[in-house]
C-alpha cells in the first residue's frame, strides 16, 4: 500500500512517501636461425565471433626478437643511398636506378637519401631479416618507400638518436600484382622497435599497411595520412615506450580480419599515443585489449561535431507525442532508445572501438570524439584507468555487457554517459554529465510501453509491479546493477534509466537531473530495489519513480519548484546530519536512500530554509 505524508512549508513541500511507487616462440639470437614460429590463435570465422582470451599479456604476444634492436655492425651490410642511385658491397643488395632490393636473410644498416626511390625486400619465405634505419629519407613519388613483398619476418630498428622519413609522393602505380597503397607497404609480419624516430607520410591513402602481424616495442613516429594510420589485417601489437602521433584521415590505427574472427585485434600493453583522425581513433574487427599507456585522441573533430539527440523537452519524448507530467498521471510512452540514427555510408569517429569485446585494465585516457568515444558491438571490461571523456554520443556503450571495476572517470560532455543493454557498476569514480541519460541499460524494446512502466509514480494511484496497475505492460530486459563506487551523474534526461531493471547494493551515488521535460531521476520497467549504499537523487516531478524495493529506510519527496543550488538536509530524531546536498540544477523531487536511514522512524529534512517531519518507509 502507498503510504503519504504532507508537510505544509512555505513552499508548498508536500513529502509523500511511497513504497513500490600463443606467444610466438623465437629461440633465434642472431640473424640466420630460422625456428620462430607463429603465433597460435583460435580459430573462427569473421561471422562467428569467437571467446576473447583476456589473460593474454606480453610475453604471449611478442618475441624476445621483436624487442631486440642490438646487431654486430661489423658483420651487418651497409646501404648507402645517394639521392637518385645507392651503394652496397654485399650480393645480397640488387640495386637498379633509385630500387633497392634486399634478397637474403641478414642485418642491412641503411643511411642516406633517395630523393624518388624505394627499398624492397624479396627474400626466401623463411627469411628473418632486421633493417636498421640509420638516418634515411625516402620518397617515392609513385610507389612505397619500404616495401616488404616477400620474407618471414622482419625487424625495422630505429638507430638511436636518428631521424629518419618514409615518404610517398601522393600517388600510387601499380609495379606488380599486389595493391600498394601506403608510404611502408608490407606482405608479411612486421616489427618496428629501437630508439630513433620515423616519419611517415602518405598524403594519398595510409602511412603503414600490413597484411599479417604489425608490432612496435619502441620507437618514436610520427604519421600523416590521408587514410588508415596504421592498418593491419590479423594483429596490432604495440608495447614499451612505443611513442604514436598519428594524423589520419580515416581510422588512426586500424586492424579488420574478413577471414578469420580470431584475428584483426590490437593489443597495447603501454605506450604513448596521440592520435587524431577523422575515422575512429583505434578500431578492431576483432577484439581490443589494453593493458596500459598514454591515450590522447581527437577523433572527428571532436564531440562538438556529435549528432546529438536531443529535443528541447531534455528526454527527448514530448516531440514524439508522447504524455504530459503530472503527479499521478500514467505516462502513455516509455523512453526512446539513445541509439542515433545515422545512414549506414557514414563515417564511424568512435574513439576506441572493437567488432568483438574490448578490456581496458589501465592507462591514461584523454578521448574527444564525435560518436561513442569507448564502444563495442559485444562487452566492454574497465578495470582501471583514468578518463577524460567528451563524446558527442555515448561515452562508454557496448551493445551487450558494460562492467566497470575500478577507475576514475570525468565525463564532461555526452549524449548517454554509460549505456549497454546490461551495466555492472562494481567500483571507480564518476563524475558524469549526459545531454540525455546519465546511464541507460537499452535492452529489448528500449521502451516502457504503451500501458505503464513507472512502477512508482510520485502522487499515487498509477504503480507498476508495486500494486499498482502494470499488467501486461511492454520491459526491456536489460540491467543496471551497482555494487561500489562513487558515482555522480548530472543528466538532462533520465538520471538512471533502466529498461528493465535496477539493483543498488553499495556505493554512493548522486543523480541531478532536470525539471524540464519528460525526465525522471529514476526510469525502470520492471524493478528498482535498493539493499545497500547510499542514493541521493533529484529532478522532475511529474513522470518521478522511487525505488519498488528497499531493504534499508527510502525517502521519496515531492518539494515544489527549488532552485538550483537550493540546500537539502536530513536529520534523524536527535538531530544528528545524515545527509546534506545541494543540487546543481533545479528540483521539485529528491529521493534519499542510505543504511542510516530506517524504516518507520520520524526524520527532518529541511529544503532552503523549510523544513518538516516525516517518516520514512
């Protein structure tokens, strides 16, 4: 039964209480040992998704080779380029005009300049070569400045303390069979380390292409693009003190794999990246995994270029004809889906994106982008890190699973703040400010239906699943679950929108929400049940719901129109302060939960200079 309390102050507080309202092994020391072997992945298709081995970690994903920058420079071959034409002592360096083509398994130290050349490697298939670049700048006018057609493997080692450039001129002719449509182009697994610098530049299509493993345990580069950045096809490795500027005009690091559902993933284990692109930050066909590093992206411009969704009724529901929002008045329509639509040929600017799952264990992340700035199409796992976060549509979305354990997050602008059908909330920091719904669990019909879904509407007489009249009414299946954390969410539509359902069982959160339009502090479908933690929320009276479960004493009070900034206080019988907050937007509701609060005691919650008794439910 819903139970009402009327204070009378003189703003009218009227205090209603209510219930139900395969590390690739490499045993090769020295140029010549043929026994590394591939990394070993699980198969699958690109149509069926594979399970993400998330325990992966360094030493499964680099050889000791792929961090090895010291040769013998007495026994490495030189290559002097000299402009238009190069030099070389060894037989195994074919030099024709400005072309140089390595042909044999060995360490070639290069230095110099080919004003309109190229350097090719053509080895045996078994060959593991290691290119030092030594001071070098290539252009090729019409090709790839490095072009690795056929080999094993090889290590490009940046000379420490040297400066080198691959260039490409800004157009691209066919000289064999293969596609070549990058300043370094390569056939086969390649690993960039060292201690130098490189620059690529590719003001036609992208900066780096290859076609099976691309890895970088060091280095620093810096590349310019017209497409991809960096794109491979089964992996991206990254790791070390690997420093990353990329300017692209599509996706600043890029891996898709149409073959194999177990390939076209990037791994990061650390690293500096200061990424901007025009096209995603850094996107994965398969799986995204980050253990640590730097991340400073900037991706379409920006979240001011976003397209928001938003209506100037701040839910974005009273455009769509849907009803007013009075006290005890059924609302005929539910909350829309923050889905934006966009047309299938546009560009995806997401800031960091996986097809599969994507983990992020730690690191440092400063994302501005145009659409979701942390996204995948399956789970997304945050186990730690700290985020600066502008998105101009969700901040955090993934279509399944969204699991935060730890971390610390500054969302300063976004459509949605956190929104997957199902969000575990276990820990962290969050300060998160949302143009729509703080966080939105969007599962089945993201919708409330057309006969009910406000299981605990302020003013009584419409309850759902609570008493009151919620048969047959049209839920979402998705969740919203809170067990930790500290959790700030200034939202101009629904603070916490659960389509289906909602359990708080620790943590303290704070919901501001607005008074304007078809908003709620709290908008569940099915159930919202509080155990544990602390819950202080404010907002709009009209379509209001509090918590239809509570195993702790719950607060729900109707108190006219407050402006922003207006102070709350809850005392208990003797006067000693539980709670005290002052909202940063206006209010006409505030819902207060927490384990000093009982059921059946008498409090005093003074709002401004008001104040009356009341007891809790």
């Amino acid at each position: 039964m819903k139970k009402y309390i009327s204070i009378l102050l003189v703003f009218s507080l009227v205090c209603c209480l209510l219930s139900g309202c395969g590390k690739p092994s490499d045993n090769d020391e020295t140029i010549g040992n043929n026994n590394e072997s591939s990394v070993t992945e699980p198969s699958g298709t690109s149509s069926d998704p594979v399970d993400v081995d998330f325990s992966q970690a360094d030493e499964d994903m680099f050889t000791d080779r792929d961090g090895k920058i010291e040769y013998d420079e007495s026994k490495a071959v030189s290559v002097q380029l000299n402009g238009t034409s190069a030099t070389s002592s060894s037989n195994s360096v074919k030099i024709s005009g400005s072309t140089v083509t390595i042909t044999e398994e060995a360490t070639y130290v290069i230095s110099g300049t080919l004003t309109d050349g190229m350097i090719i490697v053509n080895a045996e298939d078994t060959a593991k070569l290691q290119i030092v670049l030594n001071g070098v700048d290539i252009t090729s006018k019409t090709s790839a400045a490095l072009y690795i057609l056929e080999a094993d493997k090889v290590f490009v080692t940046l000379a420490d303390g040297k400066t080198n450039t691959l260039a490409n001129g800004g157009t691209f002719t066919a000289i064999d069979e293969n596609n070549i449509d990058a300043a370094v182009f390569s056939k086969q697994d390649l690993t960039f380390n060292g201690s130098g610098s490189l620059t690529v530049t590719s003001p036609a299509a992208h900066g780096i292409v290859c076609k099976d493993d691309l890895v970088f345990t060091g280095g620093t580069y810096t590349i310019n693009s017209a497409s991809h950045g960096l794109d491979a096809n089964d992996s991206v490795r990254i790791s070390n003190s690997t420093k990353l500027t990329i300017d692209a005009g599509k996706d600043g690091v890029h891996c898709e794999n149409t073959d194999d559902a177990s390939l076209g993933f990037i791994y990061i284990s650390n690293g500096m990246f200061n990424i901007e692109a025009e096209g995603d930050g850094i996107a994965a066909s398969a799986y995204v995994q980050i253990e640590n590093g730097i991340f400073d992206l900037l991706i379409g411009g920006g979240s001011e270029n976003g397209s928001k969704e938003h209506s100037d009724n701040f839910g974005g529901f009273m455009g769509e004809g849907h009803g007013g929002g009075r006290p005890g008045e059924m609302r005929p329509g539910g909350s829309q889906s923050s889905t934006t639509t966009t047309d299938e040929s546009s560009t995806s600017m997401k800031g960091i994106k996986a097809t599969n799952s994507l983990l992020i264990s730690g690191g440092t992340f400063k994302i501005d982008s145009a659409d979701d700035s942390v996204h995948s199409d399956v789970s997304v796992s945050i186990n730690g890190g700290t985020f600066e976060i502008a998105s101009g549509d969700d901040a955090i979305h993934a279509e399944e699973n969204l699991t935060i354990t730890a971390g610390t997050f500054n969302i300063t602008e976004s459509y949605e703040g956190l929104e997957a059908l199902n969000i575990d909330v276990k820990d962290g920091e969050f300060k998160i400010v949302a143009n729509d719904d703080g966080l939105n669990a969007a599962g089945g019909t993201d919708s409330s239906g057309t006969t009910g879904g406000r299981d605990g509407m302020f003013g009584g007489g419409h309850g759902g699943g609570a008493g009151g009249m919620g048969g047959g009414m049209s839920s979402g299946n998705g969740s919203i679950v809170i067990s930790g954390g500290n959790l700030y969410v200034k939202a101009s539509g629904d603070g916490i929108d659960a389509n289906g359902t909602l359990t708080i069982s620790g943590g303290y959160t704070v919901v501001t929400g607005p008074t304007q339009g078809d908003t709620a502090t709290l908008d569940y479908d099915k159930s919202a049940t509080i155990t544990g933690g602390t819950f202080i929320g404010t907002g709009a009276q009209g379509m209001a719901q509090t918590f239809s479960d509570s195993k702790q004493g719950t607060v729900a009070v109707s108190v006219g129109n407050q402006s922003a900034g207006t102070n709350i206080t809850l005392k208990d019988k003797s006067g000693k302060t539980l709670i005290t907050y002052a909202p940063d937007l206006s209010f006409a509701v505030v819902i207060l939960s927490s384990p000093d609060i009982v059921s059946g005691d008498t409090y005093t919650i003074t709002v401004g200079s008001e104040s009356g008794e009341f007891e809790a439910s």
